[in-house]
C-alpha cells in the first residue's frame, strides 16, 4: 500500500473538542477548519485571492456539478481543479450521491448504482460507486468522499437499507481508488438518526481504514437533540488520529455543536447563499441588510470581526447596495460571512490549545442566544 | 480666491498627445487616465482594493443616481463618497446632467432647470444648476462637473440653444460652488457636431477659468469622423496647463484617438458593462466568452495583459462560469475589462514620454483592425 496523501496530527484535546493539524500534498489545514463550498470551481461572488486573504484553508466543490459542467474531462485536461479555478490550496470534492438525490430527478435505483436526469437539461446519466470515484480523480482534489444513499433519516428500516448499501458502495469506491497517492478517500458514517445504525455504520467503515471518516445525513431537518446525539455516539468510535469530517453543516451554533463533540472539518452553502439574499451572519445572530433600521447605521457588519469588510464598510453602505441590487453586495456580505465562520475556527482552536473551550462554547451561544431572545421581544 | 484644489503638470508632449501628473487632495493622477464608473458607489463587481491592484486613479461616480439612492444627505453624513465607498483615491462626479436626460424622464426645462421623474419611482424631483453643485458638494468628489444641457448633437439650432444655456449654467454653476478649496469644478464644452459652436463655446468656457474642462455631448452616436474633427477644433482653444476630460468615452480606439487629439482624461461603462454580458476586451477586439470555441481553449483572455485574471484564469475557465451565470464571471472580466484600458492609458504614456506616441498608435489600431477585418471573413 502507498502512503496516504494526507496526514492527521492531533495537537490538542479539551474535553472531546480537538485542535490539529491536517497536511495535505496542497498545503496544511489547521483544525478545527471551516470549508466554503466552490460548487461549480467558485466559492460564488468571492475570488481564489479573497478567499486567501480570509484565510480560508479548505474548499469544497461539487462532484455532481462539476460532472455537468464544465465535465470533469474538462478539468483534468486543465491540470484538475487547482489549476482550473485558480487555488492552490487544499480541496475536497463531494462524492455527487447528496445532489443526485436533492438536486436531480432520479429514475432509477439499485445496488448497482443511480440513474438520473440533470437538473439543467434532463439528460440522463448514471452514477455507480466506481463513476462517482472516476469522476473525483479526474477532479483532481486532495479529499474525496465515497459515493453513498441518502434516505430518509426518520425511518429505521430504510435507514437501515441505505446504510448498508453505503457500506457495499464504500467497498467498491476502495477498490475503484486507484489514485491512493495524491488523494485521500474518506468514507462516510450513515444511519439516519438511530444509534444503533450509526454506531454500526462507524464501525463497519473504520474496519475499512479509510484515512478519514465524514458524518452524513446530518443537517438535514432532525432535530438538534438528534444531531448531538448522534455525534456523541459517533465520534467515540472513530479512530483519534484520523480527521472527522460534519457534511454540509455551517451555522455558528452548529460548529460549536460539532466541535464539542470532536468533529475537526465542516463546510456549508449557508454563509454565501444568505449574503446574496442580503443577510450578514454576526456573532449575536442574523441581520437582514434590507432593513431601514440600516440605512444610516455607521458600524460594521460585526463589531468584532476583522475582514476586509468590517474594516472598511458600514452597514449603511451594505444596505445601500444591498437595496440597489449591486454585485459588491453579494461579494462584500460572501467574504464577511465566509470569515465569521473561519475566524469561529480559529478561535475555538485557541481555546482548545488553552483548555478553556467549554467556557468559550458557553460564552458564544449565549450571545446567539441573548440576540435571539430579543428579537423574540 | 483660494487655492485650486487640482493642479496639472504637463511632463511631455508628442504632438497632441500629452502626458501630466494631476494632483489631488486625494492622491495624484498619471495622466493619460481611464476612470472606471462607479455609478452608484461601487465599480459595479469590483471591489476598491480591487481598483488599487489595477492601479485604477480615479473613479467617477454619478450624481443623479447618488441623488436619487441613497441620497447625497446620507453620503454626506457618512464624511462623503470617500470614506462611504471606502476608496481614498481621487473621485470625480458627473453633474447628473446626461442622466436626467438619458434616464429620467423630462416633464419641463426651461431656462432656470429640469423636472424630470425618477427612473426607480416616478417620483418628481428638480434640478438646476445650483441643486446640481449643492449636491455634488454633499457627495465630495475632487472633481465635479457644471450642470449642463444635453441636445440633439446633429441639428444646429438645437444645438446652439442648449450650448447657450449650458454656458449660463455654467455661470451659476461657478457662483454656487463655495467648496473651491476642497473641489475643482470643471466646465462643460458643448455644441453638437459643429466646429463653429464648438470653438465659440470653449473660448466662452475658458474665459469662465475653469480648474479644468471637459468635453461633453460626444459619444453618443456621430461618426468616428465628426468626433475627430470636434475634438481637434476644441482641444487646441483650451490652456494646455489645464487637465482635458472627454466624457463617457471608452473603447480602446476612442482612446487612442482623445490621446491623440490632446486628452487627458476619460470615463466610460462600457468595460464593466461588457463584462457582465461575458465579454472581454482584448488588445485585438471583443471576445464574447459565451461561445462554444473557448471551452478548451487554455490561454490567458489577452496574452499582454498582466492583470489578476490573465495571470490565473483560462479562457476556458471562464467560459465555464459566464456559461454557468457565475458572480465570478462578472467580477473576472471586469476587473480583466477595467485593466486593459487603464494599461492602456499607462502604455501611451510611456509612448508619449518616450516620443513614439504616433507608431504607438498605429501599431494597436492596426492590431484591433487586424481583428476586425479576420472577423469579417
């Protein structure tokens, strides 16, 4: 076997929370790390150098996209996706099993694989573990994902189904990895909401040593008990010195959720998909830049972030251009909101380096919180 | 009288064509230069410090769309365009004459003003020459412009009354402008196509002394000829130790030809208008980036160009976003757009100082013609 392309220190613990280093062939991450998603080779409004500047140390991009448009053929006689968008940091591409499900009309399924129709044109294609595997190599990133179902994650016999046919699919996208030496497959923990299934699911894949383990079917509409619950039963299983990744979630509250409960890498559409609707995320909540309540508000998007925005812009201008419909609306609030969430990282990795994380975790949900209690009055 | 706030220092002359620094209270201007349009206080999907890594020198922004949202009152209350855009460099601002004509619509002009409607709300506003300096002052550009009547450039009578006004504005304009230390207001020289009026209304101008004179009603639809002959009839009748804008001007041949005919200064939305229709300027013509030629294609958008895009991006990669309506298409190729016209301006400086101002010119305008006549084929 040919040694792993990527490579796991974990520097501190505090409590279940944990800092650490992920190197990459790409550059190395510092965990806990935050990932904007690039679904197209593009963090949407926000440019390869601004993504840089705000110290952004993974991005994610769409297999299931990607595969569409412009055609992972494409990309790979570019050189892969580094050379193609312009970023020579760390990537990791998705495996297309989450948007084949939400995004395409699937018509056919079986343990083979997937048949679905586009959501651009309606043509039809067919994903199998190995396609979705050929695809991501061709995609060129530093982390792949293992090609799994969703399903609905409420019903236990379903779950069940699903789950095992992941565990079948991540068999053969091991197999189908043949580019061991400069991408690093991770599998992913199915089981909708029930213990049992997840901890069987975590224990199937971690006897496949994968060099690192995502947690699916989260932030998908289950409660917040139930996602708590099931990273508590998850992440204890998970071998200490392999990178634990939380698919698709990105709110303040939720990174707090997920580090508390030892997850090191998240990554979310969430930050840059409420900037273009005009919403900045602060660390005492939402605000909806649309709002006359800003027009002549002469302070910054958060009064404690350092972007490139905070310290140049006021809300009175966000909200003009908001208001205006200009493109620097979209850009200005992607960048801040792509930062809140990155310097969020960084200061709970700091915490945990001074053993202090409860406290800090404590502190910054109650500022969510206090805002949101007053919104409610 | 106090002190102009602008001074011009002419460095070189090639023929007509001049080369000056332009000091302001805000930095001082290479000229020739190309001011990117920031319409409503942002160069539409550039950021300021993108301007500054393109090495943009002045920006100019619009009074009438300021006016309208979100109001000169609220500019001025945030310190000015300066401190509300968050760029520092110079700035200069149109009277919102052309766009009370071009966009609003008119109900009344008569010697003392313009009603006309908002384009956003119908609403009824008014503007005269005192209204347009009183607001310019609020905004606080560097430069601001007389209020001035646009006409139907081909009909002499037409344009023989509106020049005529526009001189008396220009008057009213000088006795309303109190901010004289901190603001250089330029005057206007209208007349249509024709010579006679023309010169009759820079010798009426220049005996007003202007900080600076600009040349307005050109542009908009008369033949490359007749603005040739224009500007060679008015730039000669102007002091050559003051700054010459021609206004709304911007395509790499029309700058070459203002250069040629002794202009300092120009302004135009065509590069980020362009930009957001995916099309890119080149040293040899327009690309339109949404064809199907481009998807494999692995070189830079204009070989010359040293700008962020060029040094990064295929033009595959952006055929892929322009085709996937991608914010960072629009951002690209206007950043892309912008830098072109202002190497430009900075590659006839050199030419000018370096005395081949004339091969210079016809070595690009060839290569642009070069382009034209392939396309044809």
């Amino acid at each position: 076997m040919s040694r792993s392309p990527i490579s796991f220190e974990l520097q501190a613990r505090d409590g279940e929370a944990r800092a650490g280093l992920l190197h990459t062939a790409h550059g190395t991450i510092q965990t806990p790390v935050f990932a904007p998603v690039g679904t197209l080779a593009t963090v949407k409004a926000v440019t390869p150098r601004d993504l840089t500047d705000i110290s952004a140390e993974l991005i994610l991009a769409n297999t299931y996209h990607l595969y569409l448009r412009p055609g992972d053929d494409v990309v790979a006689e570019f050189g892969g996706l580094h050379r193609f968008m312009a970023w020579d940091g760390p990537i990791l591409t998705d495996s297309g099993g989450f948007q084949v499900w939400s995004l395409g009309s699937v018509n056919e399924i079986d343990d083979d694989g997937v048949t679905f129709q586009s959501h651009i044109d309606g043509s039809r294609h067919r994903f199998t573990p190995e396609k979705a595997i050929q695809v991501q190599q061709n995609l060129g990133a530093d982390i792949i994902m293992a090609f799994d179902q969703l399903a609905d994650s409420t019903d236990e016999a379903v779950s069940r189904l699903a789950m095992d046919r992941t565990h079948r699919w991540a068999e053969r996208c091991q197999t189908a990895w043949t580019n061991r030496s400069s991408q690093a497959l991770f599998g992913i923990v199915q089981g909708g909401i029930f213990d049992q299934l997840r901890a069987e699911s975590a224990r199937t894949l971690v006897a496949m040593d994968f060099p690192g383990y995502a947690v699916g079917g989260l932030s998908v509409g289950e409660s917040k008990e139930d996602m708590k619950r099931v990273l508590e039963t998850v992440t204890p299983l998970l071998p200490g010195d392999k990178p634990r990744y939380l698919m698709g979630v990105g709110t303040i509250e939720d990174l707090i959720i997920g580090v508390a409960r030892g997850i090191d890498m998240f990554d979310c559409v969430l930050p840059t998909r409420v900037a273009r609707h005009g919403a900045a995320l602060t660390s005492a909540g939402q605000l909806n830049l649309r709002k006359a309540d800003y027009a002549r508000d002469p302070r910054p998007l958060d009064e404690s972030c350092d972007c490139y925005v905070c310290r140049n812009f006021s809300r009175a201008y966000i909200r003009h251009v908001v208001r205006s419909k200009e493109i620097i609306a979209s850009i200005l609030l992607s960048i801040h909101n792509l930062r809140m969430l990155i310097q969020l990282t960084e200061d709970m990795r700091a915490a945990i380096h001074a053993g202090r994380f409860a406290e800090f975790a404590r502190e910054r949900l109650e500022r969510l919180q206090g805002l949101a209690a007053e919104s409610e009055n």
